[in-house]
C-alpha cells in the first residue's frame, strides 16, 4: 500500500505516516504493535492502518478460547462480536441466556459457564468465516476523526 500520498480527509493537508504501538479498541488491553499510523500534522486527525484485520480478529478470538482463565466481559464482547452473533444466539450456543449473556459483557456477573463451553465455540470461528453485519463490511483501515466518531474505509491498493 502506498501511503506517502495520504490526505486528511478533515483538511486536505498531506498525511505523514510513521509505524506506532497502537490500542486496538476492538478488544481492549490489546496493542496493536508496529502498525502504520497516519497523522495529519495540520489538524491532528489519525488514521490507523490495520492490514489482514480478518487474521487478526481470528488470531485473537482463537488465543481467547483457550485461555485456561475466565474470560472477562470485553473478551466475552469482542468474541461476539467476531462471530456476529446476536445475544439470543451466543445464549444458545453457550446453554444460557441472553440476559446472563449480556451481565458477562457487562462484567455484571462472572461467566458462570465453564471455559470449556467457550471452547465449543471453536468449530465456529474455524469454520467459515463470520457472518458480516453492516458494521463489519469494510473494516480494513480505521478512521478517527477529530470528532471521536469512528467510521471505516476501504484501503486503497497500491
Ligand atoms: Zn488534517
């Protein structure tokens, strides 16, 4: 990918791209290491690369079903969302309910399943590949704008 010719998309003004550890907002306590970042040196907007985001997501969602801990309510949330699911469901999947579903992401109750139930969600995320909901349809490079407000772009090819 040629990044070089970057523009803001806030201001116009050339984009200068350096490689950062960087948090990656899908699965917090995660940092993303070495990635490209592209700041505007006139406004401050950012954009965050992030290539091969789909191995990535699967990479994580796969270390998250072996952990041989609980998992926590972002972990719970993150793989979710991953396989696009619906609370009802995840529910299902996992033999419990979507209301306990959504204390786990909440981190209002501990997961009361064993960390062999989320195992079985291993066929899943080895299996095809997730279903695609409308927010998920073109996550290859992020944007923050100054505003906070995400939105999500196609990378350009070189
Ligand atoms: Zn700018």
């Amino acid at each position: 990918m040629t990044t070089q010719h970057n523009i803001c998309l806030n201001c116009g003004h050339k984009l200068v791209t350096k490689r950062e550890n960087h948090p990656y907002r899908s699965l917090p306590g995660t940092v993303l290491v070495g990635v490209p970042v592209h700041r505007c040196p006139n406004c401050g907007e950012s954009e965050v690369e992030i290539p091969m985001i789909d191995d990535l997501n699967r990479t994580l969602a796969g270390g998250l079903i072996v952990k041989t801990s609980r998992l926590i309510g972002v972990e719970i949330r993150f793989l979710r969302g991953w396989l696009d699911y619906s609370s009802a469901e995840f529910a299902r999947l996992l033999g419990s309910s979507p209301v306990t579903v959504s204390r786990w992401e909440h981190d209002a109750q501990l997961a009361g399943v064993s960390i062999e139930s989320f195992k079985t969600l291993g066929p899943a995320l080895a299996g095809a590949k997730p279903r695609r909901g409308k927010r998920n349809r073109l996550p290859v490079l992020a944007v923050r704008p100054l505003t906070r407000r995400w939105e999500r772009t196609a990378l350009k090819a070189a």
